[in-house]
C-alpha cells in the first residue's frame, strides 16, 4: 500500500518570482535545503507528482487557447520528468546541478542525453527537443498557437 500526502503551501508571489528568476522551481529549492536527506526515489516520485499537476495545467491553458502558458506547463512536464530520471539513474548531471545549486538548460539538454544512453531510448533526447522548441517558439517567443502547442 503506497501512502500519498499533499500539502499545500502559500508563498508570497516575490518569493517565487525570486527563485523562478535564479532558475529554481520551488519543489527544487526545497530539495537544495534538505540536502542528501531524501534518497533518489522519493525525489524522483515528487517530480513525477509535478509533471502531472502540470500535464493538467497545460490541458486547461489548451482548451482555453492559452499558448503561452500552455507551452511553459508543457515544458515543466518534459523538465521534471527528466530530472526524476536523473535522480533515480543518478546520471552525473543531477550530481552537477546539486553542486551549482540548480539546473541549467544546457546541463538538462545534457541530461537527457545521458538518460537516453543509459536507456538505450533516442525519444528521451526527441521529446527534450520538442519540449525545448516550444519553450522558446511557444512561451518567450510567444509564436505558437494553442493547437501548435499541443501538436504531437
């Protein structure tokens, strides 16, 4: 039996504006501050959580039309899912943004090529760059309509 609990915390908007600017989620920046107290799987799982909680997020900006915000949801999806395959692969690259105190794109770019060869699975690096194309055409750029973000 596996025993799930959420809780939900409120933050003030700066401080997330704040570690969102510095390039920390703040799942992330909770993981920093506990250190190596939490083992691989459990870090893992919460990222997991937190792909999902945006995959529905993305839905609903979809459904309404909203490009913008469904192209960021869409790629906090791929983002955590391959930080949670890093953990549990212990690939070196979750070592290094431990070490810098967060992640960079080039380094989750990195990532998903590590996880593919250690996977043997090239759709790891496809789907990174999809995710990756809609961030910048989709969200920065703001380029993409709704439904080319939703494509594939």
């Amino acid at each position: 039996m596996v025993l799930s609990l959420s809780v939900s915390v409120t933050l003030p908007k700066k401080v997330v504006e704040k570690l969102e600017a510095s390039g920390l989620s703040v799942i992330d920046a909770i993981f920093l501050a506990l250190g190596g107290e939490l083992d691989p799987n459990t870090i893992a799982e919460a990222k997991l959580d937190l792909a999902e909680k945006y995959l529905e997020e993305a839905k609903k900006y979809i459904a309404k039309g909203d490009a913008v915000r469904a192209s960021e949801k869409l790629y906090k999806v791929v983002e955590e899912c391959v930080k949670a395959l890093t953990e549990v692969l212990r690939v070196g690259e979750a070592v290094e943004a431990k070490s810098k105190g967060r992640w960079f794109t080039w380094l989750l770019g990195s990532a998903a090529r590590s996880v593919a060869e250690r996977l043997e699975e090239p759709k790891v690096v496809e789907a990174w760059a999809i995710a990756y194309d809609v961030h910048v055409w989709g969200f920065h750029e703001a380029k993409y309509s709704a439904d080319k973000t939703a494509w594939g």
